[in-house]
C-alpha cells in the first residue's frame, strides 16, 4: 500500500466570535483571557503574541473525525477517553491523530499540527453569564468576561502528515471541512478559504478532488 508525506497550509476565517482560553485571568485582567505565548525577538525582547495552540486545533479535528469516519466506511469510537476506547477495534481516528494514553495503548500521530497564526489580531473583550444546564437559569455569581477574536478575523495553520494512506488523506479532508461546521475553541465558527500542499505529494483521492474542483486546494 502506497503511502504519503506532506506539508498543508490552512487560511480561514472566522464567522462568529471565537475564543480560546487560558489560565492565569488576574494577570490579563479578564475571567478568560485569548491564549498568549511569549516569544523573543533579534534583540532579545520578550513579547506576547496571540495563538490558537495546534492542541487545540488538533482535538477539533480528531472530533469532527469521529463524526465522518463512517462515510470512508471506517471504525472510529465515539470517545476520546482513554478508558472508553477498545483495544480490540482498529479506529481509524487513532491512527491518524494518536491515541490518549492508557495502559496498553500509546498511539503516535501520524499529523503534527502547529499553533495557528493570527492577523492583526484585535480582541474583543465581552461580559457574559453561565447557565445552569440542568435549569436553563444564571447561575449564581456567573458573570464573567472573556476575550474573542471577532468575526473576519484570519488564521492561518500548518498540518504535517507522515506516511498517510489513502483512507486516512481522505480522512484528514473529510475532517477539515466537518471542523467548518462545528467549530473550534468556545463555539467559534471557521470558514477554510485555502489548502494549500507546501511540500511532498497529495495523490488525487475521490475526496481530494472534490476539494480542488471546489477551488479549496490549490
């Protein structure tokens, strides 16, 4: 069975306000702050910049994976727990994106996924309020404020895939464009506007060319 390596670049859009949270709000001053790393510029200054972690891209498309494993007529367990997940049944979706640890299972990924890069990004700092699922009423002291990207805001991500077979490059598409509809971080809506194969080789699968007839891949 033939298989193949490569490097995407993903360009999309928000639709709706996206957030992505982190610890430490009091040094933010907001209950859920966007997530931040620090890098160091050429002269040694420290600076923040806003990111979507790749970790957290990466568990939005291991579950719109789950959701459209069944269309390429693949096994995927609809967990991701390591308790719940089968030792007896080959899932698809652990193959491709690794397994959660558990005693007698370690799986690696077959897809690196890094942190997703934003443009000019401009935050939107809101006030919100929890509700109680059970009762579908505030619930006490739930008045929080949180930091969103706004909606027209552009990302930008790039996936490494090692020593894919056709039904898990399939797979990886299949779960891009599902990942549209469900969304990433807190609800936050993405519409992908450019795949982009940066290096190595993408062999014309029915779900491959159903993306380049619609203009995706490039």
């Amino acid at each position: 069975m033939n298989t193949y390596s490569f490097k995407l670049r993903i360009k999309a859009k928000t639709e709706s306000l996206l957030t992505v949270g982190m610890g430490k709000p009091i040094q933010f001053g907001v209950d859920v702050p966007f997530y931040r790393i620090y890098e160091v510029d050429s002269n040694g200054n420290s600076f923040q910049k806003t990111i979507i972690p790749g970790s957290t891209i990466k568990g939005a498309l291991r579950s719109s994976a789950i959701r459209v494993a069944w269309m390429l007529d693949l096994k995927a367990e609809p967990s991701i727990r390591p308790e719940e997940i089968s030792r007896e049944i080959k899932d698809a979706v652990v193959n491709l994106f690794g397994g959660p640890s558990s005693e007698g299972r370690d799986e690696s990924a077959k897809v690196i996924i890094h942190n997703a890069t934003i443009s000019f990004p401009k935050l939107i700092r809101r006030s919100r309020i929890r509700i109680d699922k059970k009762t579908l009423r505030v619930e006490e002291g739930a008045l929080f404020t949180e930091e969103s990207l706004p909606i027209n805001a552009i990302i930008s991500f790039e996936i490494e895939a090692i020593n894919l077979n056709e039904k898990e490059i399939d797979l990886l598409f299949l779960s891009l464009l599902e990942m549209m509809y469900n969304g990433i971080g807190r609800g936050g809506l993405l519409k992908i506007e450019e795949i982009k194969c940066l290096e190595g080789e993408i062999p014309d699968t029915e779900i491959v060319k159903l993306i380049k007839e619609g203009g995706l891949l490039g």
